[in-house]
C-alpha cells in the first residue's frame, strides 16, 4: 500500500487568502467554536499574532505537495510543561487516507520528543465523535465534559476535554507507529 506524502510546513505569508477561505468554508468552521464569517481584517489581525508568539506553532499540512490543512499548538506553557493542540483537513478529498493519525503522531512527537512537554491537550465538538475518537486511540484520556460550553447555529453544545500524557504516549507510540506503517506510511 502506497501512502500519500505528507508534510507539516512553517506558515507562510502566501498561505494568508487560502487560509481565510478555509476558516469560513462550511468544511471547517463547522467544527471551529465561532460561527460568523470571518471577516478579511480579523483574519489578518489573526495572522499577524501568529508571528513571534512563543506561545503559539502553527503549519500547513501538506499531501503530495498541495496544502489541505492547518495543525497547531496553542498556550505553550513551558513552567507547566503543557500545551494545547488543534487540526484540521479543509480538503474533503484526503480524508480516509490516514492523515489525521499522521499528523496527529507527528505533532505528539514535537510535543513530547522536541518541546520535552510533559502533556498534550484538546478540546473537541462532542458531536465531533471521528476526531475525539482518533486522538483517544493515540492514547488521549477523556478528562472533562463541558456541558454547553458553546453556541453553535443558535444552540449551546457540549465539547470533550482530552489529555495526553508522555507517560500515557510512551506506551503508545509503537503501537501507532506499526499502524501507520502498515498504512504505507514511512515515519
């Protein structure tokens, strides 16, 4: 089986309109907490904050060369040896391929091999249940339940708090390691 190629790559500033039709497409902000169109300026103001915040990474996944989506980690928090962590596909055609689980397995591994973080945490849409479910199958441990925690079309919905530990990701890690290359996948 032949796996796609896949890279996470710095943002870079021709990445700027693209991103901004990804964050309002119905693909992705149905997923996202916010609803409203995002406009051209919040976007920009966004962007530029991306840059020399320590607190912050972001990249471009790339499959055979053409961006599908964003990966990042947010609130770095290097006295408590956390952060937060987000992804997302805006191109329907890579899903079911595997590049959710790779590029989950590749940001774990900045987080825990390059940062030397000591926990990785998300939060997901409860009724996103794809997603919560694939970080809970690399190890991410349901710690919270936020009743209405967000409005969403005018309704208040529940999202799932999860956390990784890099205890939890060492015993792991070869299990979804073997996983993927079985895919195709070369790590």
């Amino acid at each position: 089986m032949t796996a796609p190629t896949i890279i996470l790559r710095d943002l870079i500033e021709a990445d700027r309109p693209g991103l901004l039709a990804w964050r309002n497409s119905p693909e992705v902000a149905a997923y996202m907490y916010s609803d409203h169109a995002i406009s051209p300026a919040e976007h920009d103001r966004w962007f530029d904050g991306v840059a020399g915040d320590a607190r912050r990474r972001y990249w471009i996944i790339e499959v055979n060369g053409e961006p599908v989506g964003l990966a990042n980690l947010a609130d770095i928090d290097l006295t408590h040896r956390r952060c937060a962590w987000a992804y997302y596909l805006a191109s329907p055609s890579v899903r079911g391929l595997g590049v959710g689980s790779f590029v989950e397995f590749q940001v774990i591994e900045h987080v825990f091999g390059t940062l030397k973080l000591d926990k990785l945490w998300c939060e997901v849409l409860a009724s996103n249940e794809p997603v919560w479910k694939l970080h809970m199958l690399h190890g991410f441990e349901r710690e919270a339940l936020f009743r209405g925690h967000v409005i969403k079309n005018g309704r208040r919905v529940d999202v799932v708090g999860l956390g990784l530990l890099a205890q939890d990701w060492a015993a792991r890690r070869d299990d979804m390691a073997a996983r993927l290359r079985a895919r195709g996948f070369t790590l």
